[in-house]
C-alpha cells in the first residue's frame, strides 16, 4: 500500500502544482496509516532527494526524454506499471492540463473510481469520501469511492504546501515504453507572461477599459503586484487582448489567491470561470454591477483614477522606486 | 470516416444551483436543460464542418441519460448530426457513463471521437480520456484546432503556459474547446429534417459503478463585499495587504 503523487513537470522543472499535491498526498498517507511516494516522468533537473521535505518518503523516477511531451496513451500505461510496482491503492494527480489529459485515462486503466476536481482531503473515517467543486465552484458534492484502487485530481490552489525536513530516496524505475503515436511538432510557449492558471495573483480587465490603448494602466498594477493578465470574454472576443486570456465559463478557469477585477460587469458566465479565486477585489463605476455580490472587497468609480493610486500605493508598501 | 460526438445535458449556466431531498439530490425545479456548450459550440460544429468539405462523413451522436434527454439530441441532430445512441441509464459515475459509450464505440469503430472539454455541471473533464483507454486510441486533450488531411489530424491543444501541435494518425479521441468551432443555430431545414432522423435508445450494458454522490454542500455565504470609498485607495491596499494578506 502507498499513495502514488504523479508529478506535473514541463521544461525539466517540477510545476507549482506538484508541490501542492506532495503535501496533500503526504497528509492523506499519514491520514489511513501508510507512506507517500511521488513519481517523476520524463527528464527533470530538479533535486529530486529535496522532495522529501514535502513529506515523501520516496521519489521514482522513468527518465525518458520521450515522457517529456504529455501523451495521455503512453503516461497511462507508464503510471499503471509504477502503480503496480510501487503497489499504490491512492494515486493522486493536480487537475492541470496533464492532469486532465491522464488522471481519467489512468482511472480507466486501472478500475480505479475517480475524483477529478477534488477540494480537500477525503474523509476516510467511514469509507472514503472526496469533497470537489461542480457547478463551475458554485456548489461542492462529496463523493465516494467504492473500488480498491482510488484516483484524486486535485483541483490547483486548493491547499497549502507544507514542508517538513525530510529527504526522500530517489530510484529509477524500469519501464518498458511504447513510441507515441502522437508526433508533436511544435510547442508555442507564451514567454514573458506568468501563465494564467499558475499565477497567485490575476488581474483582469473587461469592456470598462473601453479599448486596447487603455490596457497600461492594468498592465502597471500586474507588474507591480506579479500578477498574470487576464480578461472578460468580450475583450477576448474583439481582439483587444490575446485569446488565452479570456477567463470563464468558456474560456480559462482560475483560481487565484487575489483575484482583481477592473471595469467587468460580474456576469454568471464571467463568474464561473474565477469564483474558486480566494479574495476578489472589484473595481467598477456602477455600484449595481453585479460582481460586487461575488466579492470581498470593492470601490465604486473611475478606474482610470482607482488604479494608478493603487499601483502607486503597493509601490510605496513594497518600496519600489 | 465515421464521427462519434458525445454529448450530455447540461443545466444552462443562468441557472440558480440548489439541492433537495437532504441535499442529497440537485433540484431540477425550474431549470432550463442544454447541451453542454463545449459539446455543442466546439465538438459537433467542428463535426459538421468537417462533414461540409467532405459529405461522405458519418456524424454519430451518443449521450448517456434518461428520456429527458431526447430534447437536446433532438436539437444536436437539427445542427447536423446523423443519427442518435441514446443509452438508457442515468449515473454521475464518470467510469460508468465512459464504459456505456466505449460499448457503442467497439461496435461502430470510428476514425474520430469528440467530447466536450469537460461537462459544465460537475466539471470532471474526465469522458474522453476515459473513453481512449477503454477504445485503446490517443487522446489529446483540450484541443483548440482541428484539421483533417487524409487520415491525418493537425491538432492544437493547450498545454501548461501554452500551446502544442501534433500530428495524429486516425483514430483519435478529442475533447474540444474554444477556437475548435464557432457557435451556430439550427436553421429550420435542420429542425424539420430532424425529427425523421435515427434516436436508437439502447440499454445500458453491464457495468460497474466506482463512485457515488453522496451530497452537495453549497458553499458557505460570502461575509458580503467590504466597500471602500473612492478617495480612500490606501485603506483598499491595507486590508488586501494586512486583513485578507493577498499578497
Ligand atoms: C453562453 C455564454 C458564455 C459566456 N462565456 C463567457 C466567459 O467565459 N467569460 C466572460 O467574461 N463572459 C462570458 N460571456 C459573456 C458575459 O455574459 C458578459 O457579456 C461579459 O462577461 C461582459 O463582459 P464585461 O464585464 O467586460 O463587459 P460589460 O458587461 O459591458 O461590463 C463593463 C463594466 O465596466 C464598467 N465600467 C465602464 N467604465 C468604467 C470605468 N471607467 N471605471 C470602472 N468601471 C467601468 C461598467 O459599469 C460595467 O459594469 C458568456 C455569455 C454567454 C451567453
Ligand atoms: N452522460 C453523458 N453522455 C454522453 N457524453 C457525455 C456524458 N457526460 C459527459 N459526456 C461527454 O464528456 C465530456 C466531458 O465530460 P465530464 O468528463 O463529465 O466533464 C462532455 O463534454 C461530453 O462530451
């Protein structure tokens, strides 16, 4: 028995996530009495005995530069097999873009009940029950998971990391791999931004900005903060912003630890896509503008006078010239 | 070429989320029923488009649900699919609704499968991969582009911090999203013509269920928005920064 943590990685680099997961995994494992273990495909130059301190015990690794593309057919079988060898009856994924391209199919794979969207630590006092969002966050179901084998897929931002002073071994598992059918022949990296659904803080601009020229201003508040860019679906829609920023129901879904909305009116379908975020903040003229229903904190006015004051007033807090 | 699409009924996103019987069941009161917009507007626009270049394309379309469901196949057909499964079986187990279409798939052997991105009511993304492993094809995830050459697909997906394109030998499974398609209604001609087309209800097969709800929690009422006034920017960042510690 073990929990088996799979662990997103992409350009050599162990992911955000897979902290996140680690600690979650680890917590489960102490939870029904047994030892956390995580799993690493592809070529990593990460320090992966550091791992430990995440609260792993073990780290297995299938070095192949053929697992550093995500091809959901051959991740399956691989992580089936280190399900096996490591004789795993908990395997947990972050339901990120890898996750939810193997998570379901290594569930298929293996029997396994799945929880996909997963909120918190499962409840194991009687059975073994997983708490995850539905309703785009507007509700949870707890669910429960009959099979002996189980797969959770936690949703990104949904616990803290937690770090011990472990160290954890670390093996090379040997796997025989399959060639992927799938031939990739290009990956579009968009450099010099945080990437939307990693970032802890978004900020984000809807038709209130009233046109592309405007976007400076939020711009300057993201920089200042670290903050990924995002936008309302109409923005998107009218080119005013790149396409991979529209958040919501259609769009990306995120979940932030500060979530700033400036000049978007708080539609459901806009709602749907960052609701999971921790703190909303709003900025709009209207005050009958729906999203301050949604938010914890808000003002009322001109954003193109809101903003730059607040810009200049994390400024002075950070000591930033 | 033959196309599967799977589509499931949805509440539309404007409907009010609320639980009965002890919250263990979703109240349907009053809610208004769609096809899940992923499956519509990006999984079966991309199928009859691919159909309009090359009208030999067979459009299949599966869903797993009770009766309620004829409406929205009904409306699937009338944007141009051929024929209709409907697998006679209500469950939320993921597994259980994958293995239903898997069966359909084993029996029609389709060049291209399409699933929604993930299904708007528990948001699981989880049909289309499922369906890969049970059928043994690939899976690509999350695609944003389609193209069709011979038996070749172009596909582009969203990967962590961007974008992927590969090229795929048929057969495959596709879950789709935004940019695959865009939006369409059903003209008249397609609303006449489908009511003489196929709906085939079939009992479910043998399969086992790995999950259940047990309930739903609504999440705990917000404490309200803390208003800040507009000549008082300083006292916004405070709280962000002292009470909330956003950042
Ligand atoms: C099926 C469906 C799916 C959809 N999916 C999405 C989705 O994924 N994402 C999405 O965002 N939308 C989506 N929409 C659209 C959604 O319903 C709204 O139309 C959209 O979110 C509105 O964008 P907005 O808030 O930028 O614009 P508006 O609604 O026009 O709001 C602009 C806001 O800016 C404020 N404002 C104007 N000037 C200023 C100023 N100087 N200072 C401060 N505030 C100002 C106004 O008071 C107003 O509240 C979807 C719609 C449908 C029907
Ligand atoms: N009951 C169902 N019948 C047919 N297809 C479904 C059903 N549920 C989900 N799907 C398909 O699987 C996709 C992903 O759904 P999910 O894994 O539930 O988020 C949806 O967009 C649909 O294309």
């Amino acid at each position: 028995m073990s929990v088996l943590i799979v662990l997103d990685q992409s350009d050599n680099h162990i992911k955000k996530s897979a902290y996140e997961i680690l600690s979650y995994g680890s917590q489960l494992a102490a939870q029904i009495g047994t030892t956390a273990e995580a799993l690493v495909l592809g070529t990593v130059n990460d320090d992966l005995a550091a791992l430990g301190k995440y609260g792993v015990s073990k780290v297995h690794q299938v070095n192949s530069e053929s697992l550093n593309h995500v091809d959901a057919q051959l991740y399956t079988k691989t992580i089936a097999e280190a399900v096996a060898q490591t004789n795993a009856s908990v395997v947990v994924f972050s339901q990120t873009h890898t996750g939810k391209s193997v998570a379901a199919r290594v569930a298929a794979r293996l029997k396994a009940g799945l929880v996909a969207g997963a909120a918190s630590l499962p409840d194991t006092s009687n059975g073994f029950i997983v708490r995850k969002t539905v309703f785009s966050g507007k509700a949870f179901a707890n669910i429960s998971i009959q099979s002996p084998i189980k797969v959770i897929s936690l949703n990104p931002n949904s616990v803290s990391v937690v770090t011990t002073d472990g160290t954890a071994t670390v093996d090379q598992l040997s796997i025989a791999l399959d060639a992927s059918k799938i031939k990739v022949t290009a990956v579009n990296k968009i450099t010099g931004e945080i990437p939307l659904t990693e970032a802890d803080i978004v900020v984000s601009g809807g038709r209130g900005l009233k046109g592309p020229e405007n976007w400076g201003v939020l711009l300057d508040l993201a920089k200042v903060l670290g903050a990924g860019t995002a936008c309302s679906r109409p923005v998107g829609d009218a080119h005013w912003r790149p396409h991979h920023e529209h958040v919501g129901q259609t769009g990306v879904q995120v979940a932030p630890n500060l979530y700033i909305a400036l000049g978007i009116s708080g539609a459901i379908q806009h709602l749907a896509g960052v609701n999971r975020s921790k703190v909303m903040v709003v900025i709009n003229k209207d005050p009958e503008a729906p999203f301050f229903k949604a938010a914890d904190y808000g003002i009322v006015g001109d954003l193109f006078e809101i903003v730059p004051q607040m810009t200049a007033e994390i400024k002075k807090l950070k000591g930033i010239a | 070429m033959k196309i599967l699409v799977c589509v499931s009924k949805t509440p539309d996103t404007t409907s009010k989320i609320a639980f009965k019987e002890s919250n263990t069941q979703f109240e349907e009161a009053g809610v208004q029923w769609i096809i899940n917009p992923y499956d519509e507007w990006f999984a079966l626009v991309r199928a009859i488009e691919l159909k309009e270049k090359d009208p030999s394309i067979i459009i299949h379309l599966v869903t797993v649900g009770g009766a309620d469901c004829d409406p929205i196949i009904r409306k699937a057909l009338a944007l141009g699919g051929d024929e209709a499964f409907r697998i006679n079986a209500d469950s939320n187990d993921s597994f259980f609704i994958a293995a239903q279409i898997a069966e359909i798939a084993k029996q029609n052997q389709y060049d291209l499968i399409f699933t929604g991105k993930e299904a708007i009511d528990y948001n699981s993304a989880a049909i289309g991969g499922m369906i890969s492993e049970l059928v043994d094809m690939p899976y690509v995830s999350l695609a944003t582009l389609f193209e069709l050459n011979g038996t070749t697909a172009t596909i582009t997906r969203e990967i962590e911090g961007g974008e992927e394109v590969a090229e795929i030998s048929l057969p495959v499974v596709v879950s789709c999203q935004k940019g695959m398609a865009e939006q369409r209604i059903p003209n008249m001609r397609g609303i006449m013509a489908a009511r003489t087309k196929p709906l085939k209800v079939v009992e479910p097969a043998a399969i086992d269920t790995l999950t259940s709800i047990v309930n739903f929690e609504l999440p705990p009422a917000k404490a309200g928005c803390k208003m800040v006034a507009a000549d008082n920017v300083p006292e916004l960042i405070r709280l962000l920064h002292e009470e909330a510690k956003a950042f």
